[in-house]
C-alpha cells in the first residue's frame, strides 16, 4: 500500500535532512510530501534539492507566508487523494514523532481492520520526555475536556501522530474544518468517528524537537475549547447519534 508522510515545515532546516532519511530508510512503501510556508531559513529550498536526491520518492509544495498546520495537512490530504495513494501520516518535521514508529502503524491498521490509528500517549506503552508540566496539562486538559464533552472514547485527542486510510479523508467534508493546532486534531477524529470509521490508539512516546523552538501557543489551547462545544452542538441539532461501543485496543 503506497503510504504519504505529510510533513509540514516552517523554520525546519537543522531537521529537514535527517528527518527525511529518517522517513524513506523504513522502507519503500513511504513516501514524503514536504509543505513549506515560506520559511525564511532555506528549509524550502533545501525540500527543493532532496526532491532531486530522492526522486519519486519526495514532493514539495511551497505556500506563502506562515498559513499554518491545519491547512498544510489540508493541503497534503487532497494531494494524496489526486495522487492516489491508500494511506496517509501526520507527522511533525522536527523528530517529536519518531520515525521508527511508521511501520507499526501499518501493522496496527492491518491487524485491527482500523481506518485511522492514532499515536497515543496516554494509553500503556505512551508517553512524553520532558515536558513542563504546564504543557501537559494544556495537552492532557484538553483530550479530558473533547473526551467528556464529545463521548469519543479515545486517551489521546491532540496529538499529531496519525494514520489515515485515503477512504477516510474522501468522505469527510474537508472544507468544513476550519479548526487549528489541537482543535484540527479533535475535529478530524470526531469527524471520522462520527462517520463511522474503525478509530484505534496505538501507544508513542512523544520526544523533544531536536532543534528549532514550539509553534503551539495558548490561544490554540483555547481556539479548541470553544471548538468541542461547537462540535457537540452540531452533532446534537444533525440528530446523528454518537456511535457506541468502546475503542478498539491495538
């Protein structure tokens, strides 16, 4: 199954090469879509060059100005949707997620029959490296608040390691996410689940950037917030019923 790793970028230019190499040494079936905001570092021209390095195996989409995660991913859906590929990673560039974990989402999507696996910090096996503890709670406040308030019977639901099948991203209605940061994140497993697609966690641990600085801010945090209640008062005025049953375990 031909799998695209959406890699959005800005300011990425200490860990585009490695996290590149990273990526296509889990083998042949991955390939990297890089989407770069214009970043003033050179991390786009340098997406650029190993496009020629990895040819096939690498694509480059240059947008202007700092437009943001959600609409990179986005961006990367419907190019993967037009190009055909079967599966599709949300992925971070600077080596928060783990590229030996790729293969083991294959494994859990092929074993479970899911169509979206999630990488979960906050079930066995998960976990984080040295965060303060005030962006745990930011992360971990905000999977308890969606989870209550939406019934989604998932630990971790604003993280950005995932795996979607194409199917999935076919059927949602993309231009109706207009979310961003952790409340994208929400929104697209609410949106899935809701839909009725096999949703399943599968534990990570979340490591520190290797270079570079967070973009993640408090307004994103409370953009979220206010996002859950707008998706639990669609659901409720739709009349689509939550679906029952709890998650499927990897």
């Amino acid at each position: 199954m031909r799998a695209l790793v959406i890699l959005p970028t800005y300011n990425e230019l200490a860990n585009l090469v490695p996290m590149v190499e990273a990526i296509l040494d889990q083998g042949p079936d991955f390939n990297i879509l890089v989407v770069d905001d214009g970043s003033p570092d050179g991390t786009g021209l340098l997406a650029d060059h190993l496009k020629t390095v990895y040819p096939g195996r690498m694509e480059v989409i240059h947008r202007q100005g700092k437009l943001g995660l959600a609409t990179a991913y986005l961006t990367g859906f419907r190019y993967a949707i037009t190009q055909g590929y079967d599966l599709v990673f949300e992925m971070d560039a600077d080596f928060s997620h783990n590229p030996a974990y790729l293969p083991r989402f294959l494994e859990t999507m092929a074993r479970t029959g899911a169509d979206v696996v999630l990488g979960s910090r906050y079930i066995p096996g998960g976990g984080v490296e040295n965060w303060p503890w005030y962006r745990k709670f930011i992360s971990r406040g905000g999977s308890t608040f969606a989870r209550t308030v939406l019934g989604l019977p998932f630990q971790d639901l604003t993280g950005g390691f995932k795996c979607f099948r194409v199917k999935v991203l076919e059927t949602l209605d993309l231009d109706r996410i207009t979310a961003n940061g952790y409340g994208f994140q929400i929104e697209l497993t609410f949106r899935a689940w809701l839909q009725g697609f096999k949703v399943v966690e599968m534990p990570i641990v979340f490591g520190n950037r290797r270079h570079g600085v967070s973009k993640m801010s408090a307004g994103i945090f409370f953009e979220a917030l206010g996002l859950v209640l707008r998706l639990r008062a669609e659901q409720l005025l739709s009349g689509v019923p939550l679906p029952q049953g709890e998650r499927a375990e990897p």
